[in-house]
C-alpha cells in the first residue's frame, strides 16, 4: 500500500492545479448529507462547520481544535449509501435515531473542486503533489495536513472530490469559499427514524454489511 507523506511547501507555487484537474458539481448535482440535530458542534444541514479540526478526513481548521472563522468544512456523498457508510465506519452500525438525519441538497452554483479520484479525464493531481490515492484512505491526521496546506496555497478552492475509504463512492469536502453556495432549502430531510426510509437503510446495510440498532439512545 503507498504510504501517504505530510505535503510538501508551496504547492502552489511548485505544481499548481490544472484545468483538467477540477471536477465541476453544479446545482443540478443531488448531494447527500448525515448530520446530527442534536450534540456538541452541531451545525445546521446548510452550514459550514468552523469549529475544528475534529477526526474527519479532510479538516482545514489548523490546532488545537476551536472555532476558526476563517476556515470551515462541509462534507456530503453522492449516494445515500456513500453517506451512512462514511458517517457510521466506525462501529459499522446504523442507528435508526431522530438525532441523526439524511438530508438531499442541490447547490446553488457551480463549485470547482480539487479532484483526488484518479478518474479518468480529472488528471492525477495526488500522483504529481507526491501523494497517492492514499489521500483517500490514509490517517486523518496526514489528510487533513494536506487539506490546511491547499487552504493555505489555493485560498479561493471551494473544496476536493475524493473516494470514500470504506465504500469508495463519491465524496466531496467543500471549504469556505463554498459557503455562498449554500441553499435555504433542502430537496429532502428524514430522521434516520423516519419510516419512509427504513427500506432503503435497510438495503444499503444489508449491502455494505452494516449492522442497524433501534431504538437508539444516546
């Protein structure tokens, strides 16, 4: 397995980012989001979150965790099933709680992200930065270093597109110059308790294996 490195300074100065290398979401891209009601650091689905940085994987906010007003990440999936893999890999356990909720939003511009897939047609930016696809599935800390490093070397990038580690759907982090792509609305929002989506949380699980507990009690 490539082993992921800390980045290298001046990235862009050195490298920069090619044209090819943008993957455009556009505001009739459906996005799915999990996100809490309900906890400590919960911000609201439509959002950005400033507090930071926290163990997710791609986290601009420099140390020690805190509010930093100039720097906030946003993460969602392309698929419902890329999103209840993400949220829950750590004990591979769905819980149908109202706490949590499946929200679908559409953006309202067209954002320009950093592509880290390795798909064809989207270049092989990791590969020239002196990374790998390990971007994607290395330690968090070492991902989120190269998350703060592109903050600080392409100030006006409004995030990265990825693979998820444990499913390997799209995924994308949006950063703060995204925040005006923010809609008001939502497409769709359901608790996770929500009956209406028990046979599809139910098939997801079933497909990546995941194990669903209700109730859930926090």
């Amino acid at each position: 397995m490539a082993k992921l490195p800390l980045p290298p300074a001046d990235l862009a100065r050195d490298i920069g980012i090619r044209a090819e290398e943008f993957r455009r979401v556009t505001p009739e891209t459906l996005l799915w989001r999990i996100h809490r009601i309900r906890g400590g650091h919960v911000t609201p689905w439509n959002q950005l979150r400033h507090y930071g940085p926290t163990d997710a994987r791609f986290e601009p906010h420099p140390p020690p965790a805190g509010e930093h007003p100039d720097r906030a990440v946003w993460y969602a999936a392309a698929t419902p099933r890329t999103a209840l893999a993400e949220v829950f890999q750590r004990t591979r356990t769905v819980p149908l709680s109202d706490t949590y909720h499946l929200t679908a939003v559409r953006l309202t511009r067209t954002v320009r992200l950093l592509d880290l897939t390795g798909e064809p047609g989207y270049g092989a930016w990791a590969t020239r930065a002196g990374a790998s696809m390990a971007l994607s599935t290395g330690r968090h800390d070492y991902t989120s270093a190269w998350a703060r490093e592109l903050c600080d070397q392409f100030p006006d990038l409004d995030g990265l597109a990825y693979r998820a580690a444990i499913e390997g759907g799209l995924a994308i982090a949006l950063f703060l110059p995204a925040e005006d792509a923010m809609p008001h609305q939502a497409v769709t929002s359901r608790a996770l308790s929500d009956p209406a989506l028990a046979s599809r949380i139910a098939g997801v699980c079933h497909t990546i294996g995941y194990r669903i507990v209700s109730p859930y009690r926090p």
